[in-house]
C-alpha cells in the first residue's frame, strides 16, 4: 500500500496548488517543522520525501515514546502519527499529547490509519484531540492544503499569545510581560542610579545520563520552582517564566549583597521542600544564574540585558543535588 496517492496512481507528490505554493513561499524564520511518526518504513519516506519537496523539515520517527519526547522539546509545527505505531498506539500519543501542559495544543495533530474506521472510532480519535483524521493512501494535495491552513492558524494563536502579559500554565509574567516589566524598572533604575539584579533558575533533576524527564516530572519540577521563586521573593520582585523550565527573578534596589539573600533564601525554602513521586521521597535540586549591577546608569546597561547575562550564567551553572548551584555572570567572564 502506497502512502500517498494521486488521481493517476503512484507516489509522486502532484505539484502543490497555487495558493499552498504562496504559503511556502511567504518569509518565515525556517521552514515549517513536520514531526512524522510511523512504524512503517515505506509510509515515513514516502512522506518524508512528499513534505520534503514542498518546503517542509521532517523529523521522521518510529516510536509512539519517542515522538511524546520530542513533540515538547522540538516544538514542531504539525505532526502526523501513524495509528499502528508498535510501542504504543497512535491515538494513546494523541491524548498524551492532549493532556501534556508542556505541549504547545496549537500544534495540529494528525492521525492516519491503514484501516477505514468506523464513525464512532473517528468520534474518539478527535475527543483524543487529533485535528484531522486520515486514511491510508493519503489524498497529498488534500494534506499539503490542510497542513498549511493549520499551520497558518497556529502561528497566528502563536503570535497571539506573544502579546500576552500572563504565561497560562505557570501564572507568571510571560515573556513579552516580563519584557514590559524589565523595561519600566530598568528605567527607573536607571534614572535614580540604583541597582538592579536579576536571578534566572531552573529545575536540576536527577535523571539517567542524557535522559529526559516525562511530561509529568517537568511539570512538577516547574511547579515546584515557581511556588521556590514566589515563597522567597519580595513583594517589589517581579518573576516570570523564560520558557523551558526558566524562571526569572527580577530584583529592583537589590545589589550584590542582596541577591545572594535571595539565594539563601530559596536555598532554605529548598531545604523544606519535600516532594512525594513514585519512586519515594526527593528534594528539588535547582540550577541558577544571577546577575547585579550596583548601578544601571553607570553601567550604561538596560534591564534587558541584566536578564540576559543571568541566562548566560544560568548556561554554566553545575547540575546539583538537593542545592542550589548557583553561579554569577562575573565569574563567567574571568573563567
């Protein structure tokens, strides 16, 4: 059985319409990314090779687990999954998927299947969160057209949500509010010569080396660093979320001196910190970078940047155990 079809039979993928061409083409930042998980061989390359040749990046995978990985980490524009993958089947990753808070549920999913199902199996595959159901052959200008038109749509819910001042699943300042944010006290710092710190933390776990953690074990990790960051800052600090487990603490009036109390401060909050998981009882382990500058005016800096540098601390902070590892932007310049 061929993967794709066109009316006069074959593989080939027919010349994409018009209008999809159009969409291609439009200046983008890369080329849309398709995560394809298929336990066939012959049905991934073939897609592979069809989206290939209309623009498309593909990240071709033959494992359900797999592709629950990377969907989060990856962020891919779409995904097609096969509904006879072997470790698990298609439409078990498409509610995984549903019910992961890390997955970005603007990304369409797609489910294909060899087998013509019934109109109540159709019915589950959608509650299961699947946008679009697809038999074996697919109809390829019917995909191409659909892939666009949801791919356009998610990036305009992306787009959306970047003005967003409140990430939803943390609660905190988004990124683009905590720009906002950065930008007032940055200014204010800058106009009463006064300090401005900011710390940027990220969960530590303990994990198999190059494991990756589960959806669930992120998401607890992250809840647990924002209730730290809120338990240990002050009223005046602003926190946010960076995005991939980051969380940022910007401290108005705060030196040097000031930050390492905050330090303390969650390093404490950590020690009281005891988490229940299946496999016992563990404290959270966090990473840290941190950056204060005595003076922002003199420094000739704007808030931004404070926050950058604390990132690119964050960069060379150790993976701990039940600490806080913590390192300063000025040890990473003189190292």
């Amino acid at each position: 059985m061929t993967a794709v079809r066109r009316s006069s039979g074959g593989v080939e993928a027919p010349p994409v319409a018009a209008s999809v061409k159009k969409e291609m083409s439009e200046p983008q930042s890369q080329p849309p990314l398709v995560l394809i998980a298929s336990a066939s061989e012959w049905v991934g390359r073939s897609l592979e090779n069809v989206l290939e040749s209309n623009g498309y990046t593909v990240l071709r995978l033959e494992s359900g687990r797999r592709a629950l990985e990377l969907a989060r980490r990856v962020r891919p524009n779409a995904l097609l999954i096969d509904d006879s993958l072997a470790d698990i089947s298609g439409i078990d990753v498409c509610r995984a998927l549903r019910d992961d808070p890390l997955f970005d549920h603007a990304t369409p999913v797609f489910l294909m299947s060899a087998v013509q199902q019934a109109s109540r199996a159709r019915v589950a595959a959608y509650e299961a969160g699947v946008w679009d159901y697809c038999s074996l052959p697919l109809d390829v200008e019917t995909l191409l057209a659909k892939l666009a038109t949801f791919i356009r749509a998610g990036r305009e819910i992306e787009s959306a949500r970047s003005k967003a001042l409140v990430d939803r699943s943390t609660g905190l300042y988004s990124s683009y509010g905590l720009q906002q944010m950065v930008e007032q006290l940055g200014a204010h710092a800058v106009r009463k010569s006064e300090p401005l710190a900011c710390v940027v933390l990220s969960p530590s776990l303990d994990l198999p080396e190059g494991g990756s953690p589960t959806a669930e074990q992120a998401l607890e990790a992250l809840t647990e660093v924002t209730e730290l960051c809120r338990s240990s800052s002050r009223r005046s600090d602003v926190i946010g979320y960076l995005g991939e487990s980051r969380v940022a603490i910007i401290a108005p009036d705060t030196d040097l001196a000031g930050v390492q109390r905050l330090i303390d401060r969650l390093q404490a909050a950590l020690a009281r910190l005891v988490t229940k998981t299946r496999t016992g009882r563990r404290s959270q382990a966090l990473r840290a970078g941190y950056c204060a500058v005595p003076d922002l005016a003199a420094a000739k800096l704007d808030g931004g940047e404070i926050v950058r540098r604390a990132e690119t601390a964050l960069d060379h902070a150790p993976r701990g155990r039940f600490d806080v590892a913590a390192v300063n932007f000025d040890e990473v310049l003189t190292s």
